[in-house]
C-alpha cells in the first residue's frame, strides 16, 4: 500500500466519528490510502465477522464504492394457499414463520403468511435477515412512541427498502437496523432544541430532521439555525430553518466554528446588524413554499 498522506473530506470523517464504529473507520482509512479491498480482511486481522459488519456499516454510511445490485423478477408472484402449504412442508418457512409470530406475539393470519412468503422467497431474504427485519420495524414502532407492533404490509414495504439498498445479509441488516435507529434517536433528541416538547413528529417534521442529521449537523449546529429563525420570523418557520441549514451544507459549513466565520462578515463599528446572504436567500425560499412541510 501506497504511503501517503490521506486527504479525507469533512462530510466522510464526520460521518465515522457520528457511526462511533473502530473497524469502519479502520477499513475506510486502509482503502483510502489505496489498499485492496480483497485484501483488507487479511491486512487488517479481522475475523468474517468484524469484516463483514465494518463493511455493512461503511455500505450504509454512502462510504462504500461498490454498490450491490439485486436482481428480482419484473412482478412479485401472487401466493396461494396451495403455495403456502408446500412452504410449510419445508424446514426453512416453518422456522421462519415460528420466530415472526414468536415476535410479534400473534398468529399470522393466512394473507400475513403469504405476505412473509414473498419476503422470504420472492426476495430471498434469509431467516436471519427477516428476524432483524421484523426486530427493526418492531423497535422503530417503539422509538416513535407507537406501542403497536407494525402491520405484515408496513414489514413489507421496509422489506422491499432493504432490497432495493442491498442487503441480503445478516451483518448488513444489523448495521442498518443499529444506523437508522441511532438516527431516530438523535431525532427525538432535537425535539427539545426545537422547543416542540413530548409530542410526536409529523412525517414532514421527521424527514427535515433526519435530512439534517445526515448532512452532518449536531444539536448545537441546529440550535444556532433554529435560534436565527426565530429572530429573522418570529417563530420556527421549518422551510425557513431548512434553507439556513441547507445553505451551511452547500457551503461546507458543518461546525460552529465554521459557520461563524462563513456566516457573514464583520459588523461596521455603530452600524445596525443585517441580515446576512444566507438568511435573506433562506427568506425568499420560504416564501416561495408552504409553511408547513
């Protein structure tokens, strides 16, 4: 491997210190000073599994070159109950169907079983995955105050997500699972520093948020951009805050430090303070949009 001195952009080194995750960070650092990838399981000493979860993370942190791709028939099969009942002669389906209904503390109904079916063998989704799957929008449900376990059809929109992102395996799934609900805690967190107290967030609310975190903004970054909305309109103003914050990411303005010294320049002694570029273009985009989002 190349010696050289690595020049690693702000957004990716965020996003491993937010992930808190050694063996992602060790991987990404060999593979950007040019290591092999086929090669980095042996270089680094890793066993399959620490290999493999350092890969998964890196592959749902956007830090991954290759991209997997799943091939699916154009139009999921419709499942009947003589189908079901040629699965339930089987060893895997029967297993499978005793850990989802351990799970989610009730006996599928017939249309559910047929609905696990198609996850299972329409898109080849492992036991292992499946179980992490239910587990995931099980604890999600949870995160968001939502005591009731998530219907067979909300299980299996997600399931058709992670297909379309790639994930077939079982270290890829909990890398995922433990990512987004990480997530979803940060966004409950903000909660307070928007001032909006216990209640629930709207769906709209929720995707500002999240948007946000993943741009690579703290509590202390959203607070300072909550807290010019406030002054420039007299309230949280979400389209409003959202600009800000977008404006500060187009820039590469992503630490306090950075957005005091790229927010606006220095005041003139006995001059009344301005609006800076960004809040004035923050303010025409609001006005061009709804309110609410």
């Amino acid at each position: 491997m190349a010696d050289q001195n690595l020049n690693i952009p702000e957004r990716d080194w965020r996003k491993l210190l937010a992930g808190a995750n050694g063996d992602s960070a060790l991987l990404y650092l060999y593979l950007r000073a040019g290591g092999n990838a086929s090669q980095a399981q042996s270089a680094l000493r890793f066993s399959d599994q620490r290999m493999a979860m350092a890969e998964a993370f890196l592959k749902q942190s956007g830090l991954w070159a290759e991209t997997p791709v799943i091939l699916r028939p154009a139009e999921p099969p419709t499942y009947s109950e003589a189908d079901l009942i040629r699965a339930r002669q089987g060893d895997q389906f029967p297993r499978l169907l005793g850990e989802v209904q351990r799970r989610m503390g009730k006996i599928l109904s017939t249309e559910e079983c047929k609905v696990l079916l198609s996850i299972h063998e329409y898109l080849g989704m492992s036991e292992e995955v499946v179980s992490i799957l239910i587990c995931y929008c099980i604890q999600r449900n949870r995160a968001k105050n939502n005591p009731r376990n998530p219907s067979m059809h909300a299980i299996e929109r997600e399931a058709y997500h992670w297909a379309d992102l790639g994930i077939d395996t079982m270290e890829e799934a909990a890398a995922y699972m433990q990512m987004q609900l990480e997530r979803q805690s940060k966004a409950g967190s903000l909660k307070q520093v928007l001032q909006l107290g216990d209640r629930k967030l709207t769906a709209g609310e929720e995707k500002y948020i999240l948007q946000w975190i993943d741009w690579g903004f703290g509590a202390k970054e959203i607070e300072k951009a909550y807290e010019k909305t406030c002054m420039n309109t007299g309230g949280l103003k979400w389209p409003y805050l959202n600009s800000i914050l977008k404006s500060w990411h187009e820039k590469g303005l992503l630490t306090l430090a950075q957005i005091d010294a790229g927010d606006h320049g220095p005041a003139k002694p006995g001059s009344t303070p301005q609006m800076g570029s960004m809040e004035i273009d923050a303010m025409k985009r609001m006005l061009e949009q709804k309110e609410e989002p």
